[in-house]
C-alpha cells in the first residue's frame, strides 16, 4: 500500500503543477487546451503510477490488490488536486475563477448559438448557468465535496480498468509479494 501512496501523492503534486502551468498561461490557455493537456498529463501519470506498482510488486500482483492499490493512488491525488484547485479558487485567486466562469459562460453562449439554438433557449440556458455558477462561488464547499464523490466514482471504474493490465497471476512456485508459494499441486490433482 505504501506503493500506492507514494505514487498518488507523486500524481498529486503533478496536478498541483498542471494547475498552475495553467493558471500561468492565462484563462484562455486554460480554456482552450488546459484540459487536453491536464488529461495527456494525468493518462501518462497514471500509466507510470501503474507500471511503478507492478514493478515493486515484483510484477506479481492479483487483480483485486491492483485494483485497491491503482484506485488508493489515484484517489489520491485526485483529492490532492482538488483540494489545491479549491483552495487556490477560493482563498488565493477568486477572481481567477470568476473570470474562468465568465468566459465559459461566453464560449458556451456562442456555441450554443452556433449550433442553431433560438435566442429565447439560450438566453434560458444561460440565465441557468449564471444561477449556477454564482451558487457555486458563493458556497464552494457542496460542488467541492459532490466532486470529489463523483471522482471517486469514476476513478474506481478507471482503477477497474487499469488494473486489467496491472494485474498478473504468479505461476507455480513463485513468490508472492507477502511471500506466500503459490502450489499448482491442488489444481493437477484435479485434472
């Protein structure tokens, strides 16, 4: 488990480090390819935190301790990350979010008029978002908490997932990372 730890935290302070490349380059960087980097970013952490648990496994590891150890990881430093990008957008740089949601708000706007939407729609949709979006800046603390629960959510599917090609049974006779033998003998006799 310390394994996992020790890469989350590692994944974490990358996040932390993505966020503020962002923040650095200005809101719309951010809008425009933040995300796209921050997802290149954090596939390529995942896959080295993955690989760096099957190496100190010895490369022997059940599915369901990687499962626990992949999931632990990017638990992790998905709270990490979050808990950075909530204090930075409350306490260090509201105005930074505040002028991140107004400019959504304005893409948004013209892509909903760019795919043919009537006036009266968008003018609604946005009244909606605006509503939102001021709800969410003025009691940060409930879209923090509900983010972290859908993450928590999805990055057990995606720990399901990785652990796919984590995973790899030992063969008769060889260690185990808790140093238990794996014995064949019980599955020949059956045969």
């Amino acid at each position: 488990m310390q394994v996992a730890i020790r890469y989350g935290l590692i994944v974490g302070v990358i996040n932390i480090l993505t966020a503020v490349f962002g923040y650095v380059m200005g809101v719309e960087f951010t809008m425009s390819y933040y995300s796209i980097i921050s997802s290149i970013v954090s596939l390529g952490a995942i896959i080295f935190a993955c690989n760096r648990i099957k190496a100190e496994n010895k490369g022997v590891i059940k599915y369901f301790d990687a499962v626990k150890m992949v999931f632990v990881a990017l638990m992790l430093s998905y709270v990490i990350g979050s808990s950075y990008n909530f204090i930075f957008n409350n306490f260090i740089a509201p105005e930074y979010a505040q002028e991140m949601t107004k400019v959504s708000l304005e893409k948004a706007t013209g892509f909903m008029e760019s795919m043919g939407m009537p006036e009266s729609e968008v003018d609604k949709a946005m009244d909606k978002a605006r509503q939102d979006a001021e709800e969410a800046l003025e009691k940060p603390l409930f879209p923090f908490l509900q983010s972290i629960m859908l993450g928590a959510v999805a990055l057990f599917v995606v720990a399901l997932l990785a652990a796919i090609f984590v995973q790899r049974k030992p063969v008769a006779g060889e260690f185990l990372y808790d140093d238990e033998i794996v014995d064949d003998s019980d599955s020949n006799k059956e045969s």
